[in-house]
C-alpha cells in the first residue's frame, strides 16, 4: 500500500441519530480500547444505539457504548458498557466543550469503523429534531415520491 492511501471499514452505524437529530458538524476521534474490544469490534460486534460523547473535566468519554464479550477471552474480557476514552486534538475538545456548553448540543456517535488498523469514531454536532421536524420531513418524502411517480406515469 503506498502511503497516502487511507483504507475504512465500517463497524457500525447509529442508524437513528440521523433521524433523532439534526446534524451540524462531524468530528473524527480516536477510541481508546483494551485487547478484547478491538477482537470484537473487528467481528462488528457492537451497538451504538442510546450512546453519546459526554466530557468528564478536559476529557471526552463515551458513554452507553456496547461492544460485545469476545468469546475466547476468557476472565479477561473487557466490561461490554464501559466508558471509553476518547482522543483528539486539544483544540477541538475545547471547541466542542465551548459549543455543547453555550448552545445546547449534544455529540451523537454516527459511526464506529477502522481506519488504517486504528478504531475511530465519527461524531456529529447535533441539535435534537422536535415532532414538526419529523412530521415536515415525512410530509417532503411523501411530496418527492408522489412527483416522481406522477413523472413516470405521464411519460408513454
């Protein structure tokens, strides 16, 4: 592999968030992960459902992340909820910890893939969607399907 090119393969994806929240911004982070994590991550044993990124002082934490007990770990598999670490650039902690502090954000874990042998996860900047949201959202999908069938139907 020559050295600019970057391999990704998905784990999991947070299938709701997109549909619970409007996002503004995505950020990458790093996972810090014991042995037993990364064997299971890499058997896409995992759930991002109910999970999100909370700060604990100056640190980034997931919380509610589910990954799975590897099978042949034995007595030292990991604890499949616990909190895990996560790592960026102190910059964008501080910016992130400025804008869910002030404006009301929250950070939704979007997704959970490898990249170049290293777990990461993809963070999105959300605002939660209120019921209108969802509703004006339905009613647009329901407008575009109808269009598009209405143009099929008149075209011999």
């Amino acid at each position: 592999m020559s050295g600019n090119q970057t391999t990704k393969k998905s784990v999991c994806r947070n299938r709701k968030a997109r549909h619970n929240y409007e996002i503004i911004s995505t950020y990458e982070a790093g996972l810090v992960l014991v042995g037993s994590e990364v064997k299971s991550l890499r058997q896409s044993k995992a759930d991002l459902t109910d999970s999100y990124a909370a700060f604990k002082g100056n640190e980034l934490f997931m919380i509610g992340f589910h990954i799975a007990a590897y099978d042949k770990a034995g007595h030292f598999n990991h604890d499949p909820r616990r909190e895990r670490k996560l790592l960026m650039h102190k910059t964008d902690i501080l910016k992130l910890s400025i804008k869910i502090k002030e404006r009301g954000f929250a950070l939704v874990p979007l997704e959970i893939y490898f990249k170049n042998g290293w777990a990461k996860v993809l963070l999105g900047l959300a605002k939660g969607k209120k019921q209108y949201d969802h509703r004006r959202e339905i009613r647009e999908k329901d407008e575009r399907r109808e269009m598009r069938e209405a143009a099929k139907g008149s075209t011999p």
